[in-house]
C-alpha cells in the first residue's frame, strides 16, 4: 500500500472513530437516579436564619432546572444574602446551564466588573469562584458563584462543556447544579460581603454539598 492510499484509509478511519463518538456523546445519556435532598441544607446555622422564596413560573419555565432552591438568609446583625441552587439531571447539548454573564443582561441588570477569586469554605480551603458586581441602576449587588459536577467545582462554560464530554465518554452521568450566592451591597461594602459569604459557608457548605447527589 503506498503513503497516499494509507494517509486516506488513515483519514477514513478517523472520520469514522470521530463519527461514533459525536453519535455517542449526543445520543447515550446517563441520568442519575435520585434528585437533590435540600432539605439537608439547614434553615438555621451558626448566626443565619433561613427562608424560602420562590420565583414566578415563568421564572421557572426559562430556568428548565430538574430542582432548586432560593433562600433568604440573615444574619443577627440584620445583614442579608440569597442562595440560589438549581440542579441539572443531565447537561442535554444545546441547553446546558444558563450563565450569569448572558442571563442578567436579559434581566435588566448590568455587570459591573467580573473576575475569578478565591474565598474560604467550610474545611478552610481556599475555593476559586466567579465574582461579578451587578447593577440594575437602582442597586448594586455582588453575586459569587459556580457550577458543581462529579469532577468537582468548575467555574467556567467551557470547564462544563469538558465536563460533559468527559463523563459522556465514562457513561457516567453528566448531571450538574449552579450555586449562587448574591449580597445586596445597600448596607454593607464589597469587603464586607466577603466576609459575609466566608461566615455562611463555613455553616451552609457541608448541607448543600451533602444535598447534591454526586
């Protein structure tokens, strides 16, 4: 067989391989076989104390989450943030998770600044986050959040999108969830609000990592 007769059975060949996989990737989901317990993310910790909220339905209908979750919680100081989870059984091409960066534009609020940082959780490790100031002209909150999947923490699109190539390509199930954490910034400054999240999550991480099914 001379050189260009093996370089187009080669080429046929890798078009074939490539061909099964997107056929795999697209078509063959696992699912996880049980749903969040938030119930196990308490309501009251520490110095917090929680409520629930609820969006509208057509809230909901956009959001197209399996399950989720939205809190009030405050503190005894009176000093308040929203928790906001939503949990993705699988992430279906073409209508993975909704990002921050796209959403709030649509919902009348403008990024301000965007960057990754670190804070602390609950062991004391150091978690890297998205960290984005928002403003919808009247106020100014500050919006910490990431993305959750059975590799791990991931904080970008593009981390979620390896992620479910990856388990695809294991048949493990591509299952993922949102955390966000939002602090009006009305009564307290950007540092405070740091300060803030570190102390909730040293009370509140263990309960929502143990609510997710990963």
């Amino acid at each position: 067989m001379n050189l260009r007769k093996k370089e187009f059975w080669i080429t046929i060949g890798l078009l074939v391989i490539t061909l099964i996989l997107v056929n795999l990737l697209r078509y063959s989901r696992m699912e996880s076989t049980r749903l969040p317990g938030f119930a196990l993310i308490p309501m009251q910790s520490g110095n917090w104390s929680g409520q629930e909220y609820f969006f509208t339905d057509q809230t909901y209908e956009l959001i197209k989450a399996d399950a989720s979750t939205l809190r009030r919680y405050a503190n005894r100081e009176g000093k308040e943030l929203y928790l906001f989870i939503s949990y993705f059984k699988s992430q279906k091409y073409g209508s993975q998770i909704h990002s921050p960066k796209n959403c709030l534009p649509g919902s009348g609020w403008k990024i301000l600044t965007r960057e990754k940082t670190r804070i602390q959780g609950s062991s004391g490790a150091s978690l890297l986050v998205n960290r984005l100031l928002i403003s919808d002209s009247k106020s100014q909150e500050v919006m910490y959040y990431w993305f959750q999947t059975r590799s791990g923490l991931v904080t970008s699109e593009l981390g979620l999108k390896l992620d479910l190539v990856i388990n695809s390509l294991k048949r493990a199930p591509t299952d993922a969830a949102f955390i966000r954490i939002n602090l009006p910034l009305n009564e307290v400054s950007e540092k405070e609000a740091l300060v803030l999240v570190e102390d909730f999550l040293r009370n509140f991480q263990p309960g929502i990592e143990n609510a997710l099914p990963f």
